[in-house]
C-alpha cells in the first residue's frame, strides 16, 4: 500500500486552508491505530487554533522553515528538526503558526483513539470527532443540561408513550 508522497516534495493536497495545506498519510500506508499528516504553512499561516485533545497523544517535526509553537509553558520557536509532544489533556494544549517569511512544513504523528473530544481553548468551541477526519462543533455557549435533554429526546420519540397518560 505504499504512497507516493514525498514529505519534502510537492504534493496534492488533500485539504486547503488558506494559508495552510494538509495531507493525511498514515490513511494510504494502511494504518488505522496511527496517524500521520504533512502541513505546509504560508507565512503567517496556521492549520488549527489554540487547542488540546482529551483522547490522542501528537507528536510535532519540523520538516523545514520555522514555526512558532504556543503550549501552556508559553510560546517558542522551532526549526527544521525540531520536535515536540503533545500528550492528551490539558498539558498537550497547543498551537503550531508560521511567524517567519517563508514557508514551513511540518509532521503530525498521532495515537488515533476515536471517538476523540477536542476543545479550542481561545474560544471555548468543543469538537466531537466520531472518526478522522468528520465530526461535530459545538461553540462556547451552546451547552444545555445532558437530563434535560435526554428527557427532550424520550417525549421526542414517537414510539415513546405519553408520560402524562
């Protein structure tokens, strides 16, 4: 199942973010248990906010360029060879941005544990992933009491009976 992709070549992106490009890699080696994507970063580009995960490990290498990586310790730079981890929860909180002129690339390598919660920790938006990559967004605010809203989703069901007969 080998892959043509080469992490240092061009590549046909598989999603497009403006400034930030990203591939999926570990997919089309076959592997499930581990994941491993490519970004390339314009200047000032970046692939996701300020955020952690509650059930996957990451691991961060700076292919090439420099980025700039916020974590809860503060904010640092990091060049070709480069590596960080991000460990699931609260201290794996982090945000990788090209701050330089040039384009940077970089490796993403992951436990895949799903269903997966993550949450952007700038603004509050909670991402329930059911599989890689699709999921939902729920933003800050839009919570309700998880009693309430089963008992919502009982009188919902049609086939449910009445509580009130």
């Amino acid at each position: 199942m080998a892959s043509d992709v080469n992490l240092l070549g061009e590549q046909d992106w598989e999603r497009e973010l403006g400034m930030a490009r990203g591939t999926r890699l570990a997919p089309a080696e076959g592997l499930t248990e581990l994941g491993c994507a490519l970004y390339e970063l314009d200047a000032g580009g970046q692939a996701a906010p300020y955020h952690m995960h509650h059930g996957n490990d990451e691991l961060l290498i700076v292919l090439d360029g420099t980025v700039e990586l916020r974590t809860p310790e503060g904010t640092r730079t990091l060049g070709r060879g480069a590596f960080a981890g991000f460990p699931r929860g609260a201290a794996g909180a982090h945000r990788i941005r090209n701050a330089s002129t040039e384009k940077a690339r970089y490796v993403l390598i992951s436990t895949m544990r799903f269903p997966e919660v993550a949450e952007q920790l700038d603004t509050g938006t909670i991402l329930a992933l059911g599989e890689p990559g699709s999921g939902w967004a729920f933003p800050a605010g839009s919570e309700r009491d998880y009693v309430e809203l089963t008992r919502e989703a009982i009188e919902a069901d049609a086939g449910a009976p009445d509580p009130r007969d």
